[in-house]
C-alpha cells in the first residue's frame, strides 16, 4: 500500500485524450486552492490533475486507466464535507462530478426518480416539489450533490419521521476501482438476492466504488406543515421533554434543540432577529401532514405536553414567511459559528435519543475542565449532536493541544453512552483515529477485507474511514 | 474449500461439555426428520449434530471450535425457509436458535425492542401490541423467527407502506465465524461510521455471522384499520389499477391481489367460505391510520378511482372479524396451494411495481407454454409474486424437467423487465444458479470476497446464496 505512481505527462496526455475536451481537465495551477480541501478546511493536499467528468464510461476509462498505472482517485462533489472525505490526501487524479448533474427519470408509476451524482441536493428537492413529490431527507447542507449525502449517509432534520439518505436509496449505478460500470439494487421495493451491497456503496464515502447514477425513492408531498418553537426556562429542561414526546407516540417530522448564543450567531450571520427573545433554550419541532386537523391533534398533544414539563410558550409558525424565518435561522447555524471565531473543528456524534442532556451537559462542562469554547446544537429528535470546538484567538499550539484533548474527551463519553462516532458527516480522513477506538477490532478488520476485495490496489480514495 | 473435518466422538463430547445439558443435543437417531429440510424440502440434508443453543457465548464457544477443527456450521430458526438457506448441505453442526426465546428490553423513550433470534415473529406482533406498539414487517409465514427474519430481509404484505425488515434493524449482535462477538449498530437512529456491516449481515442467510442479538425500532400502533376488498372483471383490470393508485398518491399499508382458483384453496384449506363470490380476480388493500376520518378520505379517493377503472364493487371491510376473514385467506394462500398439489417450487422474484402485469400474463401463458400448472398471488404494491410451480400428477423425472424449464423461463423475464431473483425469500440453496445467472460477474465476485473476509475457512453455512 502506499506504492502510488507518480502523475507524468503521459498519464496527462491519455487522460485529456479520454476526455477530449481541455476545458474539463486541469493541471498544476489551473487548480483552483478550493480543491485541496473541504468545507472545514482541517485536511488539505492538492490533486495533481482534477477532471470535470460528464458521464460513468468517462470515469470508466479514467479508473481502469489508474488501476493499471497505480495511480489514487478521489471522488469529489460540491466539496461541502467536515472530514475531509473528498480531499486528495495521496494526490494523484481527482474526479470531480459537478457537471454530472443531469435528472435522468421522474418514474411516478414506481415513485422514483434517476439523477446523476452531481445533482444538488437544492435542485433535487426544488425539482420534486414542482412535481408534488417529496424526497424526505434534508441535511442543512443544501449545496451538496446527491452522489455526497449517498456517500456518507446524509441524515438531516427529518430524520426523526423519515429515515435518512439510506433509506431513500434504491439502486445505485458504480464504477468499480477496476473500472467496471455495475448495478446494485434497482426499482425494486424489495429485495433479498445475495449480499447488500447498495447499503455497502451507501456511507462508504467514496472509497469502495464511484457513484455515477442513483435511483432514489420518492413520497407524496406533505400537504400541511406546522412548527412550533417552544421556549423552556433551561436546555436541560428543552431536552428532557424530548424522550417524553417519542413515548407520547407523536412523530415529528423533525426536533430540534438551539440556545441562545448560537441563535445570536445566526441571527448576526443573517442580519435578521430571530422571531422569540424570551428564553437561552428552545425546541423547533416540525410536523407534516395532509390536513390541518391531521397535524392539530399531534401538535395540541405535544404542545400541551410540553408546557407540563415546563415550557414558558408555544409559538405556532403556520405561514410561509415565519417558518422560512425559523429554519433558515437553524439552517444558518453551521455558519454562522464558523464565522463567530477564527476556526473551528466539530464533533458529530449520534447517541440513544434519551442520552442527549447528558451529553449536552457534558459539553457545557467540558468548556471548563479543557478551557476552551464549544458551542452545539442539534438533532435533538434522532441523537445527532453537532459539536463545535472553537479556537478564538489561542495560539495554533494550544488549540491543537486542547481541541484535541477535548476532542477525545468527547468521542469517550459519546462511547459510553452507546453511540457512534459520526451520525451524518462521515469518518473520511479527520476522524479515522476516532473510529478506530470505539469499534471492536474486528469490526476494522472486517472493513478493511471488504476495501481490499472491492479496491485490491488501494487507489480509490484509499486512507479513509477505517484504513490506517 | 469442502475439506471439513468429520465429526467424531471427540467433537461431540467437546459440544455436550460446553453446553452442559444432554437434552439440547441431539446427535444420530435423535436428529428429527425435518432437521434435514425446511419448509418446502427440495433441499434435503441431515446434520451430524444439532445443538438448541441458549446464549451468544455458547455459540461462541461451538463456532471457535468449529473454526479450529474445520467443521461446518448452519443456523437454523424455526425451518420455516423455502430454499434451503438452513439445510446443513455439508452436515456438520447445526445450530438450532429456537430457545433463545426472550424478549429483553422494550426502551420506550428510544422506541426499541431487543430479542433474541429465536422469537417468533407472532409472538413479537402481539408482544408490542400489547403495549400499544406496531412493528410493521409482516410477512405470511408468523412462526418465523425474527433471526430468520432478518436473515433473509423478509419483507411481508406492508412493505408498500412501511418498508421491510432491513428498514427495522438497528443494531445486532453477531458472532463471527472465528468465534469471536461483536456489536452492528445500535440504539442510534443516524450513523455514518465506517461501512454497514449490519446491512450486510441482513439478507446474507446466515452465512456472514451469526445473530444472537437484534434491537429493533417500533412505530406507534395505528389507532385504525381499514381494508377493501375490491373485485375486478379480469386480473389485468386489477392490476393495471395499481400503478395508478400508486400515483394518486394514497399510499396504502398494503395491495395484494388474487385469483378465484386460490380463494378456492384457501376456503378448502381453511373450511370457511371467503366472503365474497362475484369475480375471479381482486385486489386486497389494506389502510391505516389514526382516525377514521384520516383513512376514510384516503380510501374514498382510492375507492373512486378503482371503481373508474373498472371495479365491479367496493367492499369495505371495517370490523375486526371481516377483517381476519379477509387476511386469514390471504395468510393461508402457500398452505393452501401446497395442500392442492403433490409438490412444488417456488419463484419469489420482484419487478418493478408498474412491470407486475406483464409478468402475471407471463406466467398465465407460460402455462401451456410448459405445460405445467402455476398458481400466483402477491403483493401488487411492492412487485414483489409469489408463482408456485405444481407437480400434480406428474412423473418425477417430467416433474424435474418441465419444473426447471418453467423456472429458467420466469426468472429471464424477471431480469428483462428489470427485477431480480428473490423479493423476501432468499437465495439459500436452491436459487443459486439463478442468481448467478441474473447478475453481473462482478457482484457474484464482490459478494464471494466478503464470504471469505469474514469466513476465511467457509465454515458457517457454506455453499450458500453467491458460492458456487
């Protein structure tokens, strides 16, 4: 492992010649600075040649090319990851899909819909509701590309009703490390024939196969939707009322819990106040259906169960303009702390959904005992937490020294909570050390037979996720 | 690959010392007749031993055993299989999991239940139903056990709605082939870390690991239950409507549809007269929901539009026993046919929802075509028929043949209408060369890798689902 080929002029000239269009390769400086990184920006290495492919036989050709020669390919969308999944860390040739962003099929006989990976997940939800559909999963994320929420199992705010990405997966279209075009899966609502590899495909981040088609799973659009933002005297309090509402056996589409610092970093970022002053600590609780009435008998339940444990108000957001202002304040969060300090790195554990306030509670602590700022919010419905640890103005040899000690510090007590160390943003490169510890050792060696059958030479996206 | 040790007296006074109680193990006259097949028994093989394990540390301490001397391994549930998946074809040990009966924990705040393998699927229904719980998957055969289950990813009469096993799995505890446990998942509700070897372990028939272990996610129980049992002029008519309900938008819990001649069987089989007369062909559908009002406006939108294209009559079924009536003739349709013949075999494939008409007129014509009788019912919504393939009078040698060319023929056009080998049944034994036949080289290539990545000496339940 590790005996890459060195990209020469000639690796160059058979690649231009594959593609047949210079527009769409680039070399040296032609390569823009954003594609030695991601979003966050904590993993970077430039590729030594990027291609724009417009179709799977071009990636066919390309890998095929770079299985004989040994040369890594990194897979590469929108760039939005945290964890630095789409960066060439062993350079070589990175394959960028952006252009691959075609919407093949609307099927409304079989309710799917066929698109190319680099469809964003913005004009795919835009495309569907023109057409009264609804594709459920939604990541805050709204300019990353299909083929990257399937790679690292993108869950989102409606996880709590509707599942995330792996459950709107239908069939998948890959190119294989050798360069095979196959098919996993298909327009087919069941299926029981030999192993599951689309769900292998799906999370996997890229490195066990390339992602040039997807069949996704659609539903009929939700008629009605309602929020309520519900203040609560502490966060403690917001939290606790959540296992209450999951035993209630009111399913929200989505709950969310936010504080009031991170809500004055959006509101900041937006340059717009946010619709309730009254408390530090709220939930955001969604609810769809296809009648008003359907949604009042849920929501009068949870409302009135939530000032029983001891909420100050429930405010109910029925017109356009008011939900828009809430959750474009809670969609504006990951920003708006990036921009809130000089730099940042995040945590995104899941844990049991009745764990969340101990976690909770524990970041806030932890803020002391390492002396560092942590801000988070999150998924407070499905466990999903996003932490952020903030460097302010420490100097680069403190914040390594506490981010990383508060970094472990976290990842442990998530452990000890029975839960996992990525609930949507992935493992990639940044959190390999991470998954290593709170996976039994069996678990890595199996994951690691599973690259080598499907990547023998090691070059598609190779030392991600459980490969040292 | 097929070396295996033979078991001796050593071997079984090893066993009898681990598990300590002579009564769970059976070895030579004491093995019953139906250890050597399951349910449909055209897989027929005797173990040399059969062992009613009660925890994961038993099958532990038997499976790193096996591993060090080379013997074979089948889980078995309760036999209720149709290809063979739990027929011990290389002798050896069987591993019989129908003991580890319990039910361990109902987590209401997270929405789960964790059981052992061996509970049966009816006797999980009724355990959450009693507390006010719904677990959707609901295939016909209710004395699987949820090990089985989740084995062959069964998928049942509501995945139109609500999906099947996979989708109600969230973390297992597996024993791999060496011996040793370990954890898949868990109670998160999103996760991203690492592949999904729990996906894997679903549907791979127990070949890959073990389970001793599953935590599954319940759903609140639909307060309301509403079916329609709608008679059309032909079967085509019948189905044809489908798709087009499907588009509407209404999303029922389930579409079945059937023929006279099995109802015939059925009401044979039961002694109960099914309670309508006037066609020969129906669909089944099923509603469900938290009021009455909230369903009633979705079957009457469905009512309508059946009744628009060329239903003869809709007829509610809206009491609990109309509604066993009606489900019961349903559930016993396999018992029934299997009673109405001397043998048969089955195909279990799945097509795309909207492809169901042509492959039902398919398999009408390819009567006569071969010549043989084929009885047909399943589940509309979802693509996924059940056609049964009789023996009747027919010799064993005309049997075999015409029995294998009628299969050869159903599954090339399973494959050219897009569908695959099996909807929920599994692949096991018997259906293995046509899985092969159905995908590309290199899946068959990828599945047989990961065989050996977790079973480096084919051990556990080898000769299954992609091996040769």
């Amino acid at each position: 492992m590790g005996n890459y080929k060195k990209l020469d002029d000639k690796d160059i000239a058979f690649i231009k010649n594959v593609i047949g269009d210079e527009e769409r390769v680039l070399v040296g400086e032609n390569i823009n600075e954003e594609y030695s990184h991601d979003e966050l920006g904590g993993t970077s290495s430039y590729p030594d040649i990027v291609i724009k492919v417009k179709s799977a036989e071009e990636i066919s050709a390309i890998m095929k090319y770079a299985y004989e020669q040994t040369i890594p390919v990194t897979p590469r969308g929108s760039g939005t990851g945290l964890v630095g999944s789409s960066v060439a860390i062993k350079h070589g040739i990175m394959i960028d899909t952006s252009l691959m962003n075609q919407v093949l099929e609307l099927d409304e006989e079989n309710l799917t819909i066929t698109v190319e990976p680099g469809v964003l997940l913005m004009e795919l939800a835009a495309y569907v509701e023109e057409h009264d559909f609804f594709y459920p999963p939604d990541p805050g994320e709204k300019s990353a590309t299909i083929g990257g929420n399937i790679s690292t199992n993108a869950g989102g705010m409606r996880a709590v009703k509707y599942g995330v990405t792996r459950d709107y997966v239908m069939g998948l279209e890959v190119v294989l490390p050798n360069g095979e075009i196959t098919q996993f899966g298909g327009k087919v609502v069941k299926n029981s024939s030999g192993y599951d590899l689309k769900d292998l495909i799906i999370g996997s981040e890229g490195t066990l196969g390339f992602i040039t088609k997807a069949i996704l799973k659609l539903l009929p659009l939700p008629k009605r939707v309602i929020s309520l933002l519900i203040p609560f005297p502490t966060l403690e309090k917001a939290i606790d009322t959540v296992p209450e509402i999951i035993k209630s056996k009111a399913i929200p589409t989505a709950i969310e819990f936010m504080q009031r610092e991170v809500i004055e970093d959006a509101e900041e970022y937006l340059g717009k106040a946010f619709p309730d002053k009254q408390s530090d600590a709220y939930l955001l609780l969604k609810f769809d259906g296809n009648s008003t009435e359907e949604i009042e008998e849920i929501y009068d339940k949870v409302a009135k169960l939530c000032l029983e444990q001891g909420a100050l108000d429930v405010l109910i957001s029925d017109t356009e303009e008011r939900e828009e202002s809430l959750w474009k304040a809670r969609g504006a969060f990951l920003e708006a702390i990036k921009g809130s300090t000089t730099y940042m790195d995040e945590v995104d554990m899941v844990v049991p959904r009745n764990r969340v306030n101990e976690m909770v509670t524990y970041l806030h602590d932890l803020q002391k005992t390492v002396d560092i700022r942590i801000k988070s919010f999150g998924h407070a419905g499905d466990g999903n937490l996003h932490a952020y640890i903030l460097k302010d103005e420490l100097s680069d040899e403190e914040w390594e020294k506490r981010m990383r000690n508060a970094m472990e510090l976290i990842y442990r007590k998530a452990h000890e909570l029975r839960g996992q160390v990525s609930g949507e943003h992935g493992i990639g490169f940044a959190k390999k050390p991470y998954l290593m510890e709170s996976l039994p050792e069996e678990n890595i060696r199996l994951m690691n037979g599973i690259k080598q059958v499907f990547d023998p030479k090691n070059i598609l996206n190779p030392h991600k996720v459980a490969q040292i």
